[in-house]
C-alpha cells in the first residue's frame, strides 16, 4: 500500500482523537466563506472531506443545509447535527445533480483530493457563478513551542499530500476556464486545550495514526516531553496553541 493510501487510511483509526483535538474554526473566518459563497436560508452547500463534521455544523449554524461529503466510515459518524446530512462519498464524484449546489467549501481537506479530477466535478455540480470556498486550519509556528511541536510532527510526513506543497492550487490554476480566484484571507485563532487533548492532536495526524504503534507511542511520548520541558508549556493545564487560517474563494466560471 502507498504512503498516501496508508497515511488516508490513518483518518479511519482516528476519528475519536480528531473529534477530541482538532481545533473549531474561528468565527471570522466562517464570516468570510458566509460571504464569498453569499450563503442565505436554505442554501445548498457541499462541505467536501467534511471529517468528523467540524466545518458543516458551523455552516449549518448559519442558514445552510449542508451535505457533509466524507469517505471514511468512522469519522462522517461523528459529523451529524442539525442542518447537516452526512454522506459516505468523495470529492470526485458526487451525489448530486449538475448544477444543484449553490456553494461548496472543504476545510483543510483539498489537498487530500484528486486535484484535477475534483475541479472538473466541482464546476460540474456547481451552479453557474457559485463559489468554492478552502481553508486550512495550521499551526502558527512563529511561536517557538509551536515550531517544536512541528518540527516532531512533520517528520512522518514524506510522500504525503500537504498544503504546503502547492498540488491543490496548482489544480484549480490549470482550469482558468472552470474556475477563477476571487478572494483571500488569513485569520489567527488560538486553540486552548489541555496536554491531553494535544495528544489527542498528534494522534489525529493521518500518518502519525497509520503509524505502527511503536513509532506513535515514541512521537507522543516526544510531544509529552516537549510540554513538560518547555518554559511555554511546562506545568501548564491548559496550552494555547497558536494557528492561522489560511482562506481561498474560487468563482465557478462559465
């Protein structure tokens, strides 16, 4: 099996911890896909890769019905709640009529797709002129503690998609003739949390949850040792662990 396929198959070991640990999006940010995908009562809107139902409630939360698109089993188990309509399905194809979504969103899960395969569904399943709207939800690393926490974590990360690497705009920039760049956004959160659900944040990282458990047990135990020695976390019940979203809005063209 491939680094991705294994490092994929990560999210179906770790759902619990990914619900535990990772980080809400911040209001400011929901503010800004509300108004790049002119979300109204009742609006349809696709949250692609939708995990364990972070992004889709907080949509949901604003007027939208949500279809919550996630291929692993165990995670689109957590993603229910109001407005929200969880489905087992991917990106790349899509359950829905052409033209039937006034709006989509993924939240930091684009990078995970078939790039050029999910623009050309996408601008199939859109209406003309609806809008796409990514974030990524990552560690702010100016903060030293922080840029240790990633230094322990990026290790594993070797042949697996990333953000970072550039593959998922690089898909939307090949097809100026289905979709264009509208808008970008940065925004800064702080995520408190105890030692123990950082852990839980560790252990919900794709290729660390693939891991055998003897290399997930060292990276934890490395995370546990780093909070207990650093002066920005030592001795602290709650930690607050600096992010920035980073947020795109992609006009459907044509």
């Amino acid at each position: 099996m491939s680094t991705v396929h294994d490092a994929a198959r990560g999210f179906d070991t770790a759902a619990g911890a990914y619900a535990r640990g990772r980080p809400e999006y911040p209001a400011e940010a929901i503010d800004h896909v509300v108004r790049w995908l002119a979300l109204r009562p009742g609006a349809r809107v696709a949250d692609l890769g939708a995990g364990t139902g972070k992004l889709a409630r907080l949509l949901a939360g604003r007027g939208a019905r949500v279809l919550a698109v996630e291929p692993s089993g165990p995670m689109i188990e957590h993603a229910r709640g109001a407005g929200v309509l969880p489905v087992r399905a991917v990106a790349e194809v899509l359950p829905v009529p052409d033209g039937a979504l006034d709006g989509a969103a993924a939240g930091t899960a684009f990078h995970w797709f078939d790039g050029p395969r999910a623009v050309v569904e996408l601008h199939r399943a859109l209406r003309p002129g609806a809008r796409l709207a990514l974030l990524w939800n990552l560690r702010d690393e100016a903060r030293p503690w922080v840029a240790a926490l990633g230094r322990i974590v990026n290790r594993g990360d070797a042949g697996v998609p990333r953000y970072r690497h550039g593959a998922w705009r690089r898909a939307l920039e090949a097809e100026p003739r289905r979709f264009r760049l509208v808008d970008e956004a940065v925004v800064y959160h702080v995520h408190r949390l105890s030692p123990e659900a950082l852990l839980d944040r560790v252990a919900s990282v794709s290729f660390a949850a693939a891991s055998p458990p003897a290399g997930r047990a060292a990276v934890l135990a490395e995370v546990r040792a780093l909070v207990a020695g650093h002066p920005d976390t030592a001795g602290r019940e709650l930690l607050d662990l600096a992010y920035r979203v980073e947020a795109f809005a992609w006009e459907r063209v044509g």
